[in-house]
C-alpha cells in the first residue's frame, strides 16, 4: 500500500476538491497520512492567486521533497496552470496535474509509477529526467474546453459544515485576475447532482452547507437560457425544501445579481443564513473602473441596503485591494470612506499583486510596496475595529448556535460554534455533540473575536 500526504493552499474551492481528491485516493487503496510524516507521495493543491500564494506552492513543494527525496511530489492545481512550463524545469516536482484532471489523480499516478518503472530499466537517467519533464507537461490541460469536472464528496474534513462545489471558472476578466486563465471559462455544476450530494452529507450529519465556486453569480451562465438569477435562486429553493438541511450560505455574492427578487426570493427560504459575502475590492469609482469590476459604488450601496432591508441585522462582508495601480492618496481615502460608511461585519484586506499575463500587469503607476502596507494597515484598523462593534451588538440576545468543536480557553473547556450570521460563540461545556444546534444568551466577549453564552434554560433558572 502506497502512502499519500496531501496539503491545500488557497480557496475553499481547492479544499472541496482536495477532500475529493483523497476520497478518491482512499477508494484506490493508498493510505492517507498527515503531509507531517514521510509518504511515499505528496500532493500540493496550489494556488496562484498572487505572487504570495505561488511562493507558498514552491514552498509547500520543496518542503515535502525534504521530507522524503525519494517520494514523488505532485504539484496539482492553479499555480501549476499559470506557470508549467517553469514548473517544470523544479527538481523537487516530479508530476504536474492541470485542474481539470484533479478528478483523475489515481488514475494518473498509477499511470506514471507504471511508467516510471519500465523508464528506468530503459534508459539513462538524464534523458529519463528529460522525458519526465516532458510527460508532466500533457497533464495540463486547456480548461477552456471542458464540461463541469463532476466528482462527490461522501465526507468533509470540516467540522459541522459541508462546502459544496456548484461552478468553477470564470468570464469577468478582471484587470487584476489571473484566475480566469488558470481556471477557465464558466462551468456549472447540473442541479440534480448538488442535490444527491447533499442529500449524502446529511445522511452522514451534516446540517449546513455552504454553496461555493469561483464565481457563483455566474452559475447557469452556460445553461441553456444562460440565466444565473434564475438557477442559482432555483437551486437554493430546492435545498431549503430538503430534508436535514438546516442552514445554507453562499459563499461570495457579485453585486449585480442582488437584484430585489433575487434577495426576496433567498429571504423567503428560512434555511438561508444572514451572512453575506458581496465582493468589492474598491470603494472608489475611478479604480474599480481600472478594475473592470462592472459596478460603481452607488450600485454597490443600493445592493447591501436591499439585503440589510430583507435581512435585518444581517452581517455583510467584502473582500478589499490596496495599492491598485493608479491608487491615489484621494483615491485611498475614498475608499476607506466608502468602507465606514457600509460597515461591514468583516473585511478581508489584500495588497495588489501583480500578476504576469494580466492587464493591471502592464499599468503605469504602480504603487511602492511600502505605501500599500500603510494602507493595508489602516484598512485592518478599521476592520478591526467595525468587527468588534458588530459583535458587541449580540450581547444581551439570544441566538442559535451549531456547534462545531471543543477547545479549552484558559483552562476552561467550552463548544466552539457559529450563529447564522458566523459569529464565533463558546459555550461553557456540556454533554454536548457536534452539529448540535442550541439556544444561547450572550452575556460578554470571551476573546476579541469570541462571544461567551450561556445555555438559555440555565439562564431562565437565575
């Protein structure tokens, strides 16, 4: 039995499909181990969505051929699409995997182990290590011209909540983006086997799921009335009426399909969580032109209002760039208005990265690293700060939490989960279980970003 390690960088996307991945691995007889110990095969689902990340992939590459010279490291997935031919030229990676055959990798490593073996009877090394090279390149393949990669998971590693692939790749283009070139054009994933999926996850337990993919508002694009509005309402109507479902959420929302009988329809399925990730990237008009992004700030603000209308309470978070070539300091301080004037419940706060192959790539005026960290740093201030505040909001109420796991803080053992709005809430522990949903009152902050509850049973007693 052979062993096999496996390590994911990046989205939650990658994650679905590494967990898919070893299941499929598991079925075919090798041994799963932690990427830790020594295996007799590594592989690194990569990511490459800055240059951080493609630093992470080598890293993560190098790190597991140190752990065992003599194994074989697979380099699969987005880093590897937008870079193979350098890639391949890295001793420490013996196969490469484009991501569209990441459904495919037992049968692969089969094939290349078999292949390995009649190679090196045959043949000098040199000219072996030439032809290997060469084999690792045909496994990228042009994304572009391929269906939906349909594969299921029967287990997540997650705690309480299963992330289910609907979509993958993306038509937007955006000028900083490299992804629509790593992951392809839009596929999207035939309702009817979302469904079956999840109808197997809550036969194993699971209570809430999280619809996720590249660019979800795009889901339906490629079907035949190219209506995303109307399948993706479609389908999260159908999951609410299932059976063991408890709680949905979707993973990241594009503003332009919040349309008010879009949000009206989302609201009249009581499974679907307050909790809304709508991407931004900019709060200021004239760099989210730069950016391609489609919508202006006005759109964007008319789009949280209509939630927040809908969803009273609700928590909306968003995803910011700093440093976009051309950024001004007026520019900046626009944005930064535009994100206290919304609010938001969580930032996620990222410094541009240039990305070869893409229009932002070849910009004038590129902003000096030093000055997108101090804007970085401002921008996490004030992320900090407004998170806080909305968690302070939750003290005095009570809420429902699915509990996830158990950790000991300070001594104290407590069940860790999360209300519909993902709010972090402890409680002190019981004979609880996980994907246990209970009542809590929050009296107080735990740590900076942990609420304390209290049983509401024990607290109707005082």
């Amino acid at each position: 039995m052979k062993s096999v390690a496996l390590h994911n960088l990046g989205c939650k996307v990658n994650s679905y499909e590494v967990e898919v991945m070893q299941q499929n691995l598991q079925k075919n007889g090798y041994e799963i181990v932690d990427f830790n110990q020594k295996s007799d095969i590594y592989i690194i689902n990569t990511c490459s969505v800055t240059n951080m990340a493609d630093r992470k992939s080598r890293q993560m590459l190098h790190r597991a051929k140190k752990q065992n010279p003599n194994a074989i490291v697979v380099a699969v997935g987005c880093y590897v699409q937008a870079d193979a031919f350098s890639i391949a030229q890295d001793d420490s990676i013996d196969l490469l995997v484009g991501n569209n055959l990441k459904k495919d990798i037992a049968d692969i490593l089969k094939r290349y182990m078999e292949w390995e073996e009649n190679l090196s009877t045959e043949i000098e090394a040199d000219e072996a290590n030439f032809l290997r090279k060469t084999l690792n390149n045909t496994t990228v393949v042009d994304v572009k011209k391929v269906d939906f990669e349909d594969d299921r998971m029967e287990q997540t590693a997650e705690h309480a909540r299963a992330y289910i692939k609907i979509q993958d790749g993306c038509n937007r283009f955006c000028t900083y983006c490299i992804i629509p070139y790593t992951r392809g054009t839009v596929r999207s994933r035939k309702q009817e086997s979302v469904l079956e999926e999840i109808a197997g996850l809550v036969k194993e337990g699971y209570r809430e799921f999280v619809l996720t993919g590249i660019h979800i508002s795009s889901y339906g694009l490629d079907f035949a009335e190219k209506n995303p509005e109307k399948y993706l309402l479609e389908l999260i109507r159908n999951i609410n009426q299932m059976d063991g479902v408890e709680r949905i959420r979707i993973g990241s929302f594009e503003p332009m399909i919040l349309t008010e009988a879009f949000v009206a329809g989302i609201a009249s399925c009581q499974k679907m969580c307050p909790h809304f990730h709508i991407s931004l990237q900019s709060g200021c008009d004239g760099t989210l032109k730069r950016m391609n992004r489609r919508y202006t700030t006005d759109e964007y603000m008319e789009k949280v209002e209509l939630l927040r209308r809908y969803f009273p309470g609700c928590a909306v978070t968003t995803d910011v760039i700093v440093g976009f070539p051309g950024e001004t300091e007026e520019e900046f301080t626009e944005t930064k208005e535009f994100l206290e004037a919304v609010n938001f419940f969580e930032m996620h706060i990222f410094k541009y990265s240039r990305r070869r192959g893409t229009k932002a790539d070849k910009m004038p005026e590129q902003v000096p690293e030093e000055i997108k960290t101090q804007r970085s740093n401002v921008l996490l201030e004030l992320e900090k700060k407004q998170s806080q505040e909305f968690r302070k909001g939750f003290i005095g109420k009570t809420v429902k939490v699915l509990l996830e796991e158990e950790k000991e803080i300070g001594g104290i053992s407590f069940w860790l989960g999360h209300t519909g709005e993902y709010v972090k809430v402890a409680v002190p522990e019981k004979k609880f279980a996980k994907n246990m949903f209970v009542e809590v009152y929050i009296k107080e902050f735990l740590q900076e970003d942990i609420l304390l509850g209290e049983l509401i049973e024990e607290t109707m007693k005082k």
